[in-house]
C-alpha cells in the first residue's frame, strides 16, 4: 500500500485560477466520489458535454486528474481525480495577483463546505446509522505561532495516519475541515 501523496506548494497562478475555477471545482467534488466521463459529468452537473470535456482537458493539464482507460468502452474518455495534498504559501509570500486568488478560492471553499454540510443535515435522516456520524466543535485557545504550527502539523498526521488509497467495505468519504486563524478583534 502506498502513502499519502506527498505535499506540494502551489505557488503559480495559472494553476491556482485552474483549480479554482467554479465549475472545475465542482468537476473534481463530483470526480472524487467516482469516475465519470464528460457526458456524464455534463448531465450530474446541468452543463454541456463540451462545457465538461474542455475543463476535464484543463484539470488534467495542471495534473489534478487521470485519464481512467480501463473503465473505456469505444472513444470514451473516463476521468479520475488524483490524490494530491495541495499547500498553499503563506499570505506573507504571495503576490498581489496571488493573494486574490487565493482569497476568492478560501471564499468559495467556505461556501461549499456550508453548502455540504447543510445537504447533509437536510439528508441525515435517509443515511441511517451515519446520520448520527455529524462530529462539531467550536473552541478557542491561547497559542503562539510556534504552538499553533504545531497545532496544524499534529492535525496533518492525525489525516495521514487515517489516510487509506481504497476505502473499505465499510468506509465511507467523511469531510474533515479544520481552521484555525487569529481573533481579529483581539489584542
């Protein structure tokens, strides 16, 4: 069995604005649950199949999919979304072109974890006994910046450590968020 993927800081644009990008967001959600061809992509996602097939060619250029040739039947291209641990560089390291990505792209990633969360709570009962899986806690503590990174690397390898290639049988995807950030009306 092989590791976690090793981390890598993506520090040009290009690739940033590809993984950021609206629908290319959705397109790797909806391929990190399963395979799927642009077709099929283009009817889960209310969009066209050449919609789709550009952005899948995009995704796969900046190295965030696989081609599935296995699941091919004729001239279908099947995608996969590859494992990847994405870093991001510190505010202070980024360039004004950079900072506005990444804000709009923290932005954006806050609205679709509410969004899930809240398909979740609507759907919990249909999920049997995972419904009651919901896991929440808000807290505060008084760290300093050595403590808090820290803080973050402990909770990296509490995700590898749990971090499998293939769930099984009795897995299913569970989204862990974690954030931590100053009080900005603190002292």
């Amino acid at each position: 069995m092989t590791g976690p993927p090793t981390p890598e800081e993506i520090t040009d644009p290009a690739v940033l604005k590809a993984m950021t990008h609206p629908l290319r967001r959705r397109i790797m959600e909806a391929l990190g649950r399963e395979p799927a061809t642009a077709t099929k992509l283009a009817k889960e996602l209310g969009e066209s199949s050449g919609a789709t097939s550009y952005h899948l060619r995009e995704l796969a250029k900046y190295g965030f999919l696989d081609e599935a040739p296995e699941l091919a039947h004729g001239k279908e291209r099947w995608w996969r979304a590859r494992s990847r641990d994405i870093r991001w560089p510190r505010h202070s390291e980024q360039s004004d072109e950079m900072r506005a990505v990444f804000d709009e792209a923290h932005r954006a990633a806050f609205t679709e974890d509410l969004e899930q969360m809240a398909r979740f709570v609507e759907r919990r009962g249909e999920l049997g006994e995972w419904g009651d899986a919901l896991v929440f806690s808000r807290g505060a503590v008084y760290v300093d910046l050595e403590e808090l990174k820290q803080f973050w690397e402990e909770y990296l390898e509490l995700l590898r450590r749990y971090w499998r290639p293939e769930p099984g049988p009795d897995a299913r995807k569970v989204f862990v968020r974690w954030t931590a950030f100053p009080d900005p009306d603190g002292d």
